[in-house]
C-alpha cells in the first residue's frame, strides 16, 4: 500500500486500539504507554530481528508493565488498570511467538524474487487474518479440550 | 527514459488471481484445523508457535507436490510462483493467528479468571468489579466457574453459550483489527528501509523461496546433502512419534537434562537445563546469521555458569543482578539495560567533553598562529 496510506492506518489502528482500552477501564496514559510501546518499540524491535538475525522464535524481552515499573511501582497503577492490564498483556504483549509482522515482511520480501506486485499480497493478507480469526475462534470454542478426538473433529465438520 | 524503465518493469510484475485466493482460503482454514488439533488436543507437537512455521512449511511442500501433479495432467502451468507464495502467505498467517499469534492465548484469556476463581484467591472480590460485562463470556457480578468458564474447561459434548462469547470476541475483535492494522502498516513502512536501502537478509525467507521458485526448487530436490538431512531428522522424529503413541518403541534420546545429573552443590544452582541434539539445529543454525547462533550458543552456556559461580560465592549478587540471561526476571533485564544506556550516555559524554576540549584548544591555537603571522 502507499506510504501515506500505511502512515493513517497505522496512525488510525493506534489510537483504535489505546481508545478500546480507555473503553476496557486503562487510564488514558496507561493505555498510550501499553499500545504504543508494544506497537512502537517491542514489536519493532522483534521483527527487525527476524528481518536481520533469522530469530525463528521471538520470545517476549520485557512487557510495557515492565517499563512501567522503573517510575512508578505497580500497585500504584491501581487495581482497575492491573486487571485490565492482566488481559491486554495474556493477548499480547507477553508471549510473542506468533507476532505476525514478520511473515507479512517475509512475504513482501519474497514478492521481490517470484516479481509479485506487492500490493497484491493486501487483500489476501486481510483474508487470511479473517478468515484466521473466525474459523480458528469457532473451532476452538466448539469443540472443548478434552473431548476433541479426531472422530469429534469430523462430527463438528 | 528511466520512468519509461519503472513503467515497463511495473507491468512485469504478477498480479494477484482469482484460484491463487480461493487455494489460498483452503489452506488457511486447512492450517487452523491442523494447527488447533496438534497443539491443544495432541499437545505433543507445536507446529505454528514461531516465526519459523513448520506446518506452513509442510502443507507448501504439499501445495507444491500438487502443483506438480495437476500442471502434469494439465499439460500447463497450474499455479505459478506468484501465485504459489500468496497461498504461503495467507497459510502462514492464519496458522499463526490459530496458534500463539492470537487464540491460543485470546480464548483462555478471558474464562481462567472466572474458572481458577476461588474463596481462598478472592480473585472475585479483588478482580470481578473492574472487569466490563462486555470484555468477558461470564458475568463479572456472579459467582466463581460459571457455566462457559466451566463447559471451556471441561467440556461441553460440543455445546457453546454462542450469546455468552459473541459480544466479548467482537469487542475483542475490535482491537484485534487496531492492532494487525499497525502491523500491516509497520511492515509496508519498514520494508522499504529494511529490504531495499539496508539490504537486510530476511534469512527465514530462504527456505519457502527454495520451494516456490521452479530453478531452487530443482536444485533442492537434487540436493543430496538437503536429502539426508531431512532424512535423519525425519528419521528421529518419526521413531519418536511412534514411541509416544506406542511406548514399545524404543525412543531415540535427543535431549538429556543436566539437573539429573548435577545434584550437589555448587553445580546443582544451574537453571533448568536440557542440551539437545537435535539433528534439525544445524540446518537451522546455517539459516540463522552467524551472531544470532554465537550469542545463542554463548547466553545458554553462560547462564549455568554464572549461577555455578553465584551459588559458591565467586560472583556476588550485584554482579548478577547486571546480567540479564541468569534468571528470568524482566525487572533485572530492563534496569540492566537502562545502566548500560547510563554508561554508554556517561562514556559518550566524556567522549564530547573531551572533543570540545581538543577542538577549542585546536581554534585558540589557529587564531594565536593568525594573530602571531
């Protein structure tokens, strides 16, 4: 996509995220320090370096909390901004193995060699999040843990 | 001359098609499926929890044996190179998200609190009354393991409350969508500085590229060296994955843990550690870049090491504190950082101070010299 395009949607997909967290029960401050921190150094930080290094596997370093933590002691952050913090780290900032920034810059990499027009790679890429998305929240949630057996895979399908 | 260059290259380039879309929407609701069963209901293997995506890999690996075969029958072509990385490319991502890239941790995320709940944690009482209705599938006024905590749990017979999870995952959806709306605008942004003006290596790139372009792929599979690696670390993990089905076959041993056989002081304060001998971890160090394998190989032997010297008294606990990888406290890794930073930032300024010195004498003894001729 254009510059300017990627620039408003990154610009539009912070502040969708920090106003959603506001929303959650985060103070506005904690909610800009989590997200854009998470957004705007770990991630970097990460995919640079799978692009760079050939990180197979991009274990958390530290979490925003813990940035948090060098100013302000935690229990200070007061009970409502912990919890919601408790959930917003479990889905993203802690565990960073599956951060899909770096298959998406593979793929734009990749596009160079086979001479597909990277623009291309947009709608399939939304697609396939969707699709991941929903199929995997649907899958997941019918068949409950211990009583998925193959046999239970095929009834569901 | 040099736009009329661009415009014709431009139009070189492969677009995106229709059955590439289609094949590609297969397999990446093919990867959930898989990914979903292997690691939550087998949960002996985890095929998509890194960057590296082993099922990707294998299911392209399928997709081009396929392609093979159906160009074959077809006598054309069936899906071309283009074509063939944006299934990879969609097949990746939905793996990741079905795995650690989202659901694995989304969905038990939002019931634990309620299920784990009890009299004796008062988690109800400490954490329910900051929680919105809309954020979770219980109700954060009722009581502890509610029925969709519970059903998640310990099943259901495939029975969901649908209405308990259908406003929290679209409210979660929402800020699913700001975030992967970043990292699609963090990958089109930092590409171009990344691939074309630093000329990164993207080093996991390599191995899908091997098998999507036809002129690799060929010299792959004629690869002798390529076949007998695959062949013993297939072996290996075919003979270990009958073993745990069936426990009468003998296991191939690949990992042994040396707290089994460090028990007495001062060695017996290592961290948990297991070496192995995976037959995989050459190829894969040969992929990664030299520094990554060095510093990999260096922090994991250097851990036990410190702890050894810490536990007898050769390395005081201040000492250990500034070194990040000797135990798993990210409070000690981040203020190990930020004294790095100090002492840079001290060391730099002493570095200017000292370049404002030499420079100022520099100038007084020009203007002395201009003065003096």
């Amino acid at each position: 996509m254009p510059y300017r395009v990627a620039v408003i949607l990154g610009v539009l997909g912070l502040i969708v995220a920090i106003v959603w967290g506001i929303a959650a029960g985060l103070s506005p401050t904690i909610a800009i320090v989590e997200f854009s921190v998470y957004l705007g150094v770990v991630v970097l930080v990460m995919a640079r370096s799978v692009a760079e290094g050939g990180l197979m596997m991009t274990e958390t370093s530290f979490r925003p909390i813990d940035l948090m933590r060098l100013f302000v002691p935690k229990h200070q952050l007061g009970a409502r901004n912990l919890t919601i913090l408790g959930f917003t780290d479990a889905v993203f900032t802690r565990d960073l193995r599956g951060l899909l920034v770096t298959p998406l810059l593979d793929s734009l990499k990749m596009s160079e060699s086979v001479r597909l027009r990277r623009r291309s790679l947009l709608l399939p890429a939304v697609l396939a999040m969707v699709v991941g998305f929903v199929t995997a929240a649907i899958y997941q949630l019918k068949l409950p843990l211990h009583l998925w057996r193959f046999d239970d895979v095929l009834v569901c399908l | 001359m040099q736009r009329l260059d661009v415009k014709v290259e431009r139009e070189q380039l492969q677009g995106l098609s229709l059955q590439a879309l289609l094949i590609g929407l297969v397999f990446s609701v093919c990867a959930v499926l898989i990914v979903s069963y292997a690691e939550l209901v087998v949960k002996e293997i985890q095929i998509a929890i890194c960057q590296f995506n082993p099922l990707a890999l294998g299911l392209l690996a399928i997709l081009v044996a396929l392609n093979g075969l159906v160009s074959w029958v077809l006598r054309r072509p069936f899906l071309r190179p283009h074509e063939i990385l944006i299934v990879y490319t969609m097949t990746v991502l939905a793996a990741m998200i079905a795995s650690r890239g989202l659901m694995e941790k989304l969905l038990p995320a939002l019931v634990a609190i309620n299920y784990f709940a009890n009299p004796q944690n008062r988690w109800a009482e400490a954490f329910f009354p900051h929680i919105p209705k809309w954020l979770v599938p219980f109700d954060p006024k009722g009581m502890e393991a509610q029925p969709s905590a519970k059903y998640f749990y310990e099943g259901s017979k495939g029975v969901v409350v649908w209405g308990e999870w259908l406003t929290p995952l679209l409210a979660w959806s929402v800020v699913v969508a700001g975030v992967w709306m970043c990292f699609l605008a963090i990958a089109t942004i930092w590409r171009r500085q990344w691939a074309d003006h630093e000329k990164l290596n993207f080093p996991l790139t390599q191995p899908p590229l091997q098998l999507i372009e036809p002129s690799n792929r060929s010299n792959l599979l004629r690869s002798r060296l390529a076949w007998t690696g695959f062949a013993i670390s297939a072996f290996v993990f075919f003979v270990n994955g009958l073993n745990r089905l069936y426990p009468a076959i003998p296991q191939i041993r690949v990992s042994w843990t040396l707290n089994d056989y460090l028990t007495d002081r001062p060695f017996n304060a290592i961290f948990f550690s297991p070496p192995s001998t995976l037959p995989m971890l050459p190829s894969v160090s040969l992929i990664s870049c030299r520094r990554n394998s060095f510093s990999a190989s260096g922090f994991s032997s250097g851990s036990p090491v410190c702890r050894t010297l810490s536990s007898h008294g050769w390395a005081t606990n201040t000492c250990l504190s500034t070194c990040p990888f000797t135990r798993p406290d990210f409070t000690s890794a981040i203020k190990f950082w930020v004294r790095i930073l100090c002492l840079f930032g001290f060391s730099g300024g002493l570095h200017c101070l000292t370049f404002a010195k030499s420079s100022a004498k520099l100038s007084g003894e020009a203007r002395l010299t201009t003065a003096t001729s």
